[in-house]
C-alpha cells in the first residue's frame, strides 16, 4: 500500500512540476508580447497567440490577467529572448530558446548544464542548417471535416495537415505564421495553440542507452525557468 501510495504521490507532483513550468512559460511569453505591442490583445496579435496559448493548457483567467497586468507595469524588468545552441553526447544538435531578464545568467546555466553531460555550447548560427522555423497550429477537432477545409487551408500556407479524432496539426512556413493565424482566428476554429517550432531538416538515430544519455541533458536544460523551449535532431 506504501509503495502505491508513493507512486501516486510521485506522478502528482510530476503533473503539477509540469503544469506550473507550463505556466510559467506562458506567462513570459505574454510578457514579452505586451513589452512589444501593447496591453489589449485585439490590437497585439502576438499577445492574442500568447492568451491563447496559455488557456490551451488551462491556465486560470485570473493568472492571464494578471500576468498581462504585471508585464504593462513600468517597474517590471523586461525579458529578453535569447537563442543558445549546442552539440550534446554522440553530436546531437540542440538548440535552446530562453526568455530572460539576466542573459549573462542564463548562458552560465546553459554552458554549465552541457558541460555536465557530455556536451559542447556552440556559436550562434552554428546549427541553423539543423533546424527549420516552422508555424505548427494544433486545433481541436469537433467533427471537423478535414477535406472540406483541407483546400483553403492550402490556400493560406499549410503546406501539412495530419488530423486524427481528437485534433488535427496543421504546419506552415514560417512566413505564412500570421496569415494561418488570422485564417483560423475568421473561421473560428478551435485553436489550441499555435507555435513557432524548429523542426530538424534531418534526425540522427541513436541506440536506447545513447537517448537516455542524451534526454539526461535536455531534461536539465528544460528545468531551468529561463528556458522557454528545447529543440534536438534525435530520431
């Protein structure tokens, strides 16, 4: 009974460890959207992406609105966006996108962190041929008909759409970002998020114990609040 009772225990804090860097990270990214374009979310599109975002994994309204509140204050600290990149165990590109207030302590985390597990912080540009920027859309799938929508999404830059019963996963160029955004903003399809991902143009295959070494790395990495996302070439 101890032990079940342990597992249970475990696996909650996970979900909760998981959920509240959920939220901080969205509530950065509304940061950074009102520092750039403003407090009302109609006028900042970037903001609407960010709220939007952020009630797509439930995120209280209190917490939005008062994440929104913070960052139109004159005395918050405004945060930076900062892109890292690196080489982890076996040559596995990584690439992280921070958010931060202190850069000279977040890149000391970082260096740090591949330094610990086998691995190299690089130069900026180093692995921009690794990685393509791409707008990846992930909408709930309400009895939608994929074929009926299939052509017009075509029409504002999906260039692939995979769907199943539950959502259906829409990418674009990163440069048709703001036009698909839009597009499923007037048909009022129900977004779940829409983010800007770096998607590997190429994955490397690695033996079970290899991922393991190298997830040790990334999982480090992730924990760290300055760190928004983090991106890797593995298979």
């Amino acid at each position: 009974m101890g032990r079940v009772f342990e597992k249970r225990k475990y696996k909650m804090f996970a979900r909760y460890d998981k959920m509240a860097k959920g939220f901080t990270r969205a509530g950065k990214e509304i940061a950074i959207a009102v520092k750039l374009g403003g407090a009302d979310p109609q006028g900042n599109s970037r903001l609407r992406v960010a709220v939007q975002n952020a009630k797509g994994i439930n995120m209280p309204k209190d917490r939005i609105d008062a994440a929104i509140k913070r960052a139109s204050s004159k005395d918050e600290k405004g945060l930076e966006e900062v892109v890292y990149e690196g080489k982890g165990a076996h040559g596995i590109g990584i690439l992280i996108e921070c958010a931060t207030d202190n850069p000279t302590r977040t890149v000391a985390n970082v260096r740090m962190n591949f330094n610990r597990h086998h691995g190299e912080l690089g130069k900026t540009g180093s692995l921009d041929y690794l990685f393509e920027r791409k707008g990846v859309f992930r909408i709930k799938n309400e009895n939608i008909n994929l074929e009926e929508i299939e052509l017009d999404l075509i029409d504002f830059g999906a260039d692939e759409i995979e769907g199943d019963d539950e959502e259906i996963v829409i990418y674009t160029v990163f440069t048709d970002f703001g036009k698909m955004q839009k597009a499923l903003e007037t048909k009022k399809l129900p977004i779940i998020s829409s983010e800007l991902e770096r998607v590997p143009t190429s994955t490397v295959e690695l033996s079970e114990a290899e991922v393991a070494e190298v997830m040790e790395l990334i999982s480090k990495l992730e924990e760290d609040d300055d760190v928004q996302n983090v991106y890797h070439n593995m298979k």
